[in-house]
C-alpha cells in the first residue's frame, strides 16, 4: 500500500510471468484507490533466467536450493543490503 500511494517505481520478485501480471494489476488497483494514475506507477521484475540449448537442457539445470546453499546465498544478498540476515 505505501509504494503504490508513494514510489514512482516498484522493484519486486514474482513467480512467473502470470505472478507478475497479478502484482502488477494489484499495484495498480491500490494506486488508484490512492488517487493515483496507476500509469504512473512503474514495475520491475526481477528475475534469474535458465537457459540452455533446448527447453529440455534448461530445465534440467533447474534444482530446488540445497541446505548448504543457503547460508551462502544470504551470505552474498547481506553484502549487497548492508544487512546481516
């Protein structure tokens, strides 16, 4: 509710390209209960693309975060935040 009342701009994570569309509709609904434009309220995904020679390969490279990734992986998100999560 406060960035779709304040931000000219969102930076968000979402769940695929119908994720994405959801958030999106979202933030525009409650920028215009705020009495903004909801033209005025920009989107930005982020999102980590998977690519290989075919869909096939690509997927295969898909796997779920092992245990001992995640300490490592917050280890790096705190350096770019400044915040020990």
């Amino acid at each position: 509710a406060f960035a779709a009342k304040h931000a000219d701009a969102i930076i968000a994570w979402a769940t695929g390209v119908e994720g994405m569309k959801e958030y999106r509709a979202d933030i525009r609904k409650q920028a215009a209960a705020a009495g903004r434009d909801p033209d005025d309220v920009k989107g930005m995904f982020l999102f980590s693309p998977i690519l290989g020679e075919t869909e096939a390969e690509a997927r295969a490279k898909i796997k779920p975060m092992s245990e001992e990734e995640i300490p490592a992986r917050l280890k790096a998100l705190s350096s770019n935040f400044y915040a020990d999560f």
